[in-house]
C-alpha cells in the first residue's frame, strides 16, 4: 500500500508541473490587459502603468515569470491580484467559507437524496416509484443550474416572497435571529445545487447497481438463503460502489471551488464568483491560483478513490 500511493505521488508530480505549465501559459498568452482598468483614468499616466506593469513582474519573459510562480507556489505564496494588491492566498481563504457552506452542504443534501432514491429505484425496477425517481433524476439533470435558479428566484422571491434571491455577505451570524436569516438565504443556492448534483449522481448509482443485480455471485448468495437486505448490503453495494467512488471523488473539488453558474445567479460571495470576476479583469495570479488548486485537489482525491477500491473490492491488488 505504501509503496503504491508513493509510486502515484511520484506520477501526480509530472502531471501537475504539466498542468501548470498548460494553465500559465494560456493565461499568459490570453486576451486581456491586466493594466486595462488604468487606462480609463486620467491621472494615470502611461509611465505610471509601465512602471506598475515592471512592478508585477509583467515586462519579464514568461517563462521567467513561470519560475518565479512556481517556486513561489511551492513556498506557499500564489501572488498578488493585480486588481486589489492583495495576496491570492487571502482572497481565497475569504471565500472559502462561504464556498464550503453552500457546495458542501449541497454536497452532501445531494448524497443523501440520491443513495436511497438509487438504490431503491434499482431494486424495484419499472416500478411506480422508480419511474417517479427516474422523471426526478431526468429533470433535475436536464434543467441546467442557472435556469432553475431564476426559476427558484421567480417563484420564492418574486412570487411568494419567501426567501431572499441576493445573498447577504455582509450578514454575520450572532444570534437565532441571523442564523435563519443565514438559513434562509442559502436554502436556494443549496437547493439548486443539491437538485442537479443528486440527479446525476443517483442515476450514475441506479445504472451502478442494476449491473450487479444479474451477476452470479448474487445469485449464489440468494440460493445459500442471504436474506435480501444482508445481499444488498454486503455484496451488491461493495461492487457496486466502485464506479460511484470515482464520480464523487471527481465531484468533491467543487465543493472547495465552488459553483460558478449558481454563485452567480445568487450573487454569492464564493470562489466561483471570484473566479469569475477576476477573468473578466484578466487578473491573471487570482485565476491561475484557484485553478491549479482545483487541479492539485482532484488528483488528490482520484489517489483516494483509488486506495478506497482496495476496501470495497478485496480483488484489488496494490502492486
């Protein structure tokens, strides 16, 4: 085992310095003039941009200025925005809160919507209930998350003015007054997000176990007299698992960098967000830093789902 996940952090080092490499050089070589939003102030003159311009490094070489990141990355510095001046590092971790309470609460409504809809929409095969998750699953995968969000907007704000459709992130929670208010203004971005997640990830479980049902080793277990729940459990859903450890391991990095399309419509303060207003001003430090840290995380977590088989397949040999 040791010697397996050494051998796959060697091969993950390569990957990643290739990532970066990709990652660099098409932002450097992007569309876009960080020093853009200068040039509409008069009292900035082009020296002065120039001057700035040599201050951020931007006049050298790219891959002198490709070194310069790395080394400083790998010593935990990601830079300065160039819009704000202030270290990437910091406006991360100031959004990584909201990030994980909105995604990860999603996350994990999704995982608790979609394992029992899956797992039983498989067992009762074309049966009421399983045409009724499968609709469930259709809608919820079709509609994409910024339809059902003005969607949820028109209806639960509008409409029925229930909940707020602009997220507070002035609003600090300090009593039971302001934690339902805090309550009641993620209910949409979490819904929203749980609605498509789940969708999809019950399905991938459905189609997970349907495969497992016919194999011989469940029907053996059924003629020694398993009782059905003990098959299920122990057998079925140890295999079937697999292909599901992959989809959520793949999907865990979004939970740290956040949802771009629902942020959006929400206007929350999240890593999404960030991500997204920092490519229109081309503030190149803020996009390279969450991307390879989205990079680095779902290399990470694809070594996790790959030491989880071992658990779930005894067959599995870490050789």
């Amino acid at each position: 085992m040791t010697r397996y996940i050494i051998n796959r952090l060697l091969t993950a080092i390569p990957t990643l310095i290739a990532i970066s490499v990709v990652l660099f050089l098409v932002l450097a070589l992007a569309p876009g003039d960080p020093m853009g939003e200068f040039a509409s102030n008069p009292s900035i003159t082009a020296e002065v941009r120039e001057n700035i311009r040599r201050s951020l490094g931007l006049d050298q070489p790219i891959l002198i200025r490709y070194f310069k990141w790395a080394w400083s990355f790998l010593q935990g510095d990601m830079g300065y925005s160039f819009t704000s001046i202030v270290p990437v590092s910091e406006l991360i971790s100031q959004r990584l809160p909201t990030t994980i309470w909105i995604a990860g609460s999603a996350y994990i409504l999704a995982v608790i919507i979609a394992f029992p809809l899956g797992i039983i929409s498989a067992i009762k095969r074309y049966s009421l209930f399983d045409q009724v998750a499968t609709t469930f699953a259709f809608l919820g995968f079709s509609l994409p998350p910024f339809f059902t969000g003005l969607l949820f907007i028109i209806i639960f704000s509008v409409n029925l003015n229930w909940l707020p459709f602009i997220y507070n992130s002035n609003l600090q929670v300090t009593n039971l007054s302001t934690l339902w208010q805090q309550i009641q203004q993620s209910i949409m971005p979490i819904s929203v997000l749980a609605l498509f997640q789940s969708a999809v990830l019950m399905r991938f479980i459905r189609s997970a176990i349907l495969e497992e049902l016919n194999r011989d080793y469940v029907r053996t277990a059924h003629a020694k007299g398993l009782p059905n729940f003990q098959v299920i459990n122990f057998h079925i859903l140890r295999n079937a698992l697999i292909p599901v450890i992959t989809l959520m391991a793949l999907n865990i990095p979004e939970i740290f960098t956040g949802a771009l399309v629902t942020e959006q419509v929400f206007r929350v303060p999240g890593i999404g967000a960030l991500l997204v207003n920092s490519i229109y001003r081309s503030d190149t430090p803020v996009v390279m830093g969450i991307t390879f840290v989205y990079a680095v995380l779902v290399v990470f977590f694809n070594l996790i789902a790959d030491i989880l088989y071992g658990f779930l397949d005894p067959r599995v040999q870490y050789k």
